[in-house]
C-alpha cells in the first residue's frame, strides 16, 4: 500500500467515524456510557476475531506475550477515548464534540516526541494549525460556555491521541493489524463492561432501544473503521494519520445536520474547505520537497 492509499484508507475511516458521532449521541437517551462502549466493543472484538485467526495462521505463529501486552496498552487507550467521548456526548452535541475531539491534531505531534522522541516532518505543524482552526469553524467559532462534556471530550482528545500514536508504533513492529484490533477491542470490552456492572443499572429494554446504534457503532464504526485505521497506520505517520483522522470533525457536523438537525454556520465551509486543505497540503508538500531534493539522474 503506497502513503497515499493508506491515507485514503484513513479519510474512509474518518467519514465512518463523523456518522457514528450521531449514534453515539441518540443512543444516550436509552442507556448508560458505560454498556454502551461495552457492547459496542464487545461485538467489534468479535466481529474481528475471526480475521484475527485468519492473519494468525497466515504468519504461522501466535503473537508473543510482548506483543499482546502492547495491543492491550493500545486498548487500554482506547476505552479512556471512547468512554470520555461517550461521557461527553451525553451534555454537549455532536458538533462540539467533533471540533474537541479533534484536538488530538494537535496532541498527536507532542505525544510522539515525549513517548518515541519522533520528530515529525516540519510541515506537520503549520497543517495541524490549519486542521484545528477548520475544526473550530466547522463548529462556528463559538464555544461560547465550556460545558462538562465539553471538557470529558478534551480529555478524549488526549486519550485518542495517544491510542493513534501507540496503534501505529505497535502495529509497525509487530505486523499484525487484526490481532492489534482484536485484542484492543476486548480490553475496551472488558474494562467499559466491568465499570457498567459496578457504576450502571441496565435493561433489556435498554439494550433493546439502543441495539440499532449498538449494532452500527460495533460493527462499523469499531470493527470496521478501527480496523482501517490500523491498516493504514502500517504505511504513513502518526502524524499524518491524525490530519485525516481529524477529517472525522467535517463528516461527524455534516451527519449531525443531516440526522440531527443541528445546523452547519457559514463559517463551517470555511472550515471544511481548510480541513481539505491541510489533508491536501500534509500529502503533497513533503512528497514535492522530496522531488525537489533528490539528485537529477544523469542523462
């Protein structure tokens, strides 16, 4: 797969990610944040586990303990991203919480620094600047009162940003893509089910209400788009993966006006047009300069 391709697969992943945000949120009025992230996961992780076997088998071992205990850090990651996104959902709309989920353009960068002293190409920032004010245009240029799930979704942020950065480390060294899904999901499963039992009361009526958006977000936003994101982390950056990634913001407000209602504000083209830009920018430039760089053949 070429640089370009994965960040197509990861654009893909993006768009399925905006129409789970309006999942997400209606599923909020039948039953509780953490059953949700639970099931959800919990049919992702077997949704994959079969694909899993499959890789498995075509490599010929097992992954190493090693290994397993990285997927489980990645998983690990990602159930404090989607229960804090989950959490904020319930107080904040879809829109809000696509622009401050995506401030993990931003996060990206600086996790990759601290964790793997990866310094990444200098273009990145300048195009995650970009990505983050069309991300705050997208959603109208006005936070203009902070709300409790305004806050859950900046710690989303956080978290999602370091489940991109550990999913590509971890996926790179060890060549297995579904085995990281898989094992990522059933950790999310495991803790978002184990804190429900404890802290949420839950129905049949309430998994009943809720099995439609249960079933979309599990399958497709998380077996699915999960699983691409992986994949296409094998053959690009981190930080390039987050700038596409980021795109999830555009598709989340555009699917939030469609299904929801909620309008999308003159200075929402604007940001959609400077979100297009950065992925344009962060796909040609450092591809252009590398051209440019290299030495002329001979005649």
């Amino acid at each position: 797969m070429t640089r370009m391709q994965a960040n197509l697969v990861l654009l893909l992943a993006a768009a399925i990610w905006g129409g789970g945000f309006v999942a997400q949120s209606v599923a909020m009025d039948k039953i509780g944040p953490f059953w949700f992230v639970g099931l959800r996961f919990a049919i992702a992780a077997l949704a994959v586990l079969p694909f899993a076997l499959a890789e498995q088998k075509r490599i010929g071992s097992k992954p190493t303990m090693r290994q397993m205990g990285s997927f489980v850090l990645v998983g690990t990651a990602l159930f404090g991203g989607a229960i804090t996104q989950q959490i904020g959902l319930v107080t904040t709309t879809v829109t809000n919480s696509s622009f401050l989920t995506g401030l993990y353009v931003v996060f990206v960068p600086v996790i990759s620094i601290l964790l793997f002293q990866r310094f990444p190409h200098w273009i990145i920032w300048p195009v995650a600047l970009m990505a983050l004010v069309g991300i705050f245009l997208l959603s109208g240029g006005n936070l203009q009162a902070i709300s409790t799930g305004d806050l859950w979704s900046i710690l989303c942020a956080v978290f999602w940003a370091l489940q991109i950065v550990l999913a590509g480390h971890f996926v790179g060294g060890s060549g297995r893509p579904l085995a990281l899904s898989a094992t990522q999901f059933a950790t999310c499963a495991i803790l978002a089910i184990a804190l429900g039992l404890a802290f949420e009361p839950l129905t049949l009526a309430a998994v009943q209400g809720s099995l439609a958006e249960i079933l979309y977000v599990g399958l497709v936003s998380s077996g699915l788009a999960f699983v691409l994101q992986v994949i296409g982390q094998r053959y690009t950056t981190a930080p390039q993966a987050a700038i596409f990634l980021s795109s999830e913001a555009l598709f989340g407000a555009f699917f939030g006006a469609l299904l929801l209602g909620e309008t999308l504000p003159a200075s929402g083209y604007a940001g959609c047009a400077l979100i297009f830009a950065a992925m344009l920018v962060v796909e040609l430039v450092p591809e252009l300069l590398k051209r440019r760089s290299s030495p002329r053949l001979a005649d």
